[in-house]
C-alpha cells in the first residue's frame, strides 16, 4: 500500500527522512531520489573523509551517478547529517560537497529541490539566504506538521544505519552444544560415506549420535536444508539446524548454492547444486546466469527471501566455533549487501576478516562495498511506498 504524506517546508521533509530510511542517518550524505512529487527511496553513504577539491568531485560525481541509474527518476533532494556545528568556517557545514552535488545535478539535469544540513547543532537549507548562520532549532524537526501525518507504525525511529547489525545474543551454553553438535555431524557424515575422519579409518555409524545421524541423512538433499532455514523461529535454531548450515556455509561450493538459491527459489537451488557438482566432477563450467547472481546482476530477488536467510546466517554465526564463523558471516554480508544495507555489509566483512584475513567471500563483498557498487536490482526492484 502506497503511503503519502505531504512535505511542505523542509522541516516536515527532514522529519520525514528517518522514517523512509528506517533509522537515523548519521555522519552521511543522504539523498532522496524524485519522480516527480514522489520520493523513490534513499541513498546513503559516509560523509567522505578526504576533503581534497578533487576527492569531493570524484565522491559527488559518483553520488549523482547512481540517482541517474533510477529509472525515471528526475531529481534529488541531497541531505547531510552530520556530527559537525552547523556553521563552519566557510559556511554551513559540509558545503564544499553540497556546491559539488549540486554542480553534478545540473549537468546531469536533475532538479534540485532543496539541499538541507542537519547538524549537531542545529538545520538549515543550503539554498536559503535568510537561514541563521548558527541554523535553525533542531526541535523544529519532531515539531512539525507532517509529523502528525506520519503512520503509527512509521513514527517511531531507532538507531542509526548501524543498528541492528549486532549478530544475536546466545549462550555460552548454547554455543558448546553447536560446536557439538559440529563434532558429531562430522563423525556422522564420514561414517554414512565409509570414510575416516581426517583421513583416518572408516567411521561407524554404531557410536554416531542419532540425531546427528538424522541431520546427516538431510543432506542427501542440500536445497531442501537450505530452504528450510527460511521457516527458522525468530528465537533461533536448535542445536542440530545450526550445525548443519554452519557446515554447509564453510564449504564456498555450497554457500554459492545457499546465496543463489536464497537469490531465487527452490528449483534455483537444484540447479546451482548440479552445477556445482559437474563442476568438480567433470570440469563443465559454471552456468553464467547463476554466477551473475553474485555480482548482483539479474532478476531482483525476493526481499522478504534474503531477510529471512540474513536472519539465519546472523544465528548460525552467533552460535558457530569461532573458527567456524567467517562463512555465516561473509554469507551474512552477501545478503546484507544484496538487500542494499552496505553499512551491516561492511560489519560482517570486518568480523569474518578478523578471523580469516583471507577469507574469499568476505574479500568479494567488502570490494563491492568499498567500491559504493550496489546490486543491479538496487535501481530497479525497489520503489519506495512513501511519498514526500
């Protein structure tokens, strides 16, 4: 369902800004794309730290690049939060880059309806003379009318664009089972394939653990395990589920058919399976349309799909070994990244680095998230309910 609420002065705009993003931006520039009268979502990034003449440009010719990917997209409202006073030295604070997005709009002939600031200290409009040169009170912003226009389930706004990147909170306890759990679905599965632990010699299943068992016996069927950590209850996973897909997800053969299936759907799954299975068996390259998924090329996935998966890979690497985490979380990152959330990309890149420095995924998704590359769907999939 279509939200609209009308802005009409850049207070009510500004009140409205956390509510489409979901958060409270902070130290980034912010910039709400236009059709028309209608906002067509949010673009965030960190403010940049280098402030060379040339580095701003660069930074502000990117910026604008990525509103001109928006399909009928016409304008663009830029605003900076940020942790500065509002009045600097040479004007309002963040000007250099505003002057620079703004040249950068033009060029490109997208309107500008405003450019705003809000400070530390107060707000205010780039494009208003009769602005104060210490801003305006930041009170004005939760004051104003289109506050009162704003749905109940809308009002009430959290955190900053890293909240809710915090992987869950579990038990030491609950941990020790996992790793346990790890310890006996390996015996298992070595003992179902007649092989040795560690090249050692063949297991028996007479002293493997049933459940362990039973979990093993499911991945005779790898898509079907990982379509069933998308029903997962919202208080976790128990001990055995966790295991498997912390197994699964150290394995970079199997997390690809985990990401392209959690991209997709079921039978999406069966395919990269087999794929990856020809693969190292026979040497047939890897089908293009399913390795395009993980540069974010193609169809647009189901958001709901990856939320869901996200919330897996965020338990599974709570619960995990540390020695296990880094392919839950570069997992984690991939999904974050994919639904457009950089920012908790970015952390899990760091975590599963921490651990594994070398770590294949975790490079891949922190050079996308570095580079400011958002998926190809980002441009097209997404358009935001809300109305400004």
């Amino acid at each position: 369902m279509t939200t609209i609420i009308t802005a009409t002065a850049p207070a009510d705009f500004l009140a409205l800004v956390p509510r489409l993003a979901g958060y409270h931006p902070s130290n980034s520039i912010v910039l709400i794309p236009f059709e028309r009268s209608r906002t067509r979502g949010v673009l965030r990034v960190d403010l940049p730290v280098d402030a060379a003449p040339d580095a701003i440009d660069r930074a502000a010719a990117t910026l604008i690049g990525m509103v001109c990917r928006l399909p009928e997209v016409d304008g663009v409202t830029p605003v900076v939060y940020t942790d500065e006073s509002f009045a600097a030295d040479d004007g309002i604070a963040q000007e250099t880059l505003v002057r620079a997005l703004l040249r950068r709009a033009d060029a490109c002939g997208l309107r500008v309806p405003d450019a705003l600031c809000v400070a530390s200290d107060g707000w205010g409009s780039y494009q208003d003379a009769s602005c104060p040169l210490e801003g305006r009170p930041l009170s004005d912003l939760e004051s104003a009318p289109a506050v009162a226009d704003i749905p109940a389930a809308l009002r009430d706004v959290h955190g900053d664009q890293t909240t809710g990147s915090d992987l869950p909170t579990v038990s030491e306890q609950q941990q020790a089972h996992v790793a346990d759990a790890l310890d006996e679905l390996t015996h298992a599965l070595a003992a179902l394939a007649g092989t040795g632990e560690d090249g050692g010699p063949p297991a028996g299943l007479a002293d493997a653990h049933p459940q362990a068992v039973a979990a093993a016996c499911a991945f005779d069927d790898i898509p079907a395990l990982f379509e069933d950590t998308l029903m997962w209850p919202s208080t976790g996973p128990d001990a055995w589920d966790a295991a498997s897909l912390v197994w699964c997800l150290r394995r970079p053969a199997l997390r690809d058919v985990a990401l392209s299936q959690w991209a997709g759907d079921l039978a999406r799954g069966d395919a990269a399976f087999d794929a990856q299975l020809r693969w190292s068996r026979d040497g047939v390259a890897y089908p293009e349309d399913l390795a395009r998924t993980v540069m974010g090329e193609g169809p647009a996935p189901d958001a709901d799909r990856l939320t869901r998966a996200l919330a897996a890979c965020r338990w599974a690497a709570a619960l995990a070994p540390e020695a296990d985490r880094p392919g839950p979380l570069s997992a984690a990152a991939w999904l974050a990244w994919a639904l457009g959330r950089s920012t908790h990309a970015a952390a899990y890149v760091d975590a599963a680095q921490a651990i594994e420095p070398d770590h294949g995924m975790a490079e891949i998704v922190g050079t996308l998230v570095n580079a400011g590359h958002l998926p190809e769907w980002a441009y097209t999939a997404h358009r935001d309910g809300s109305a400004a």
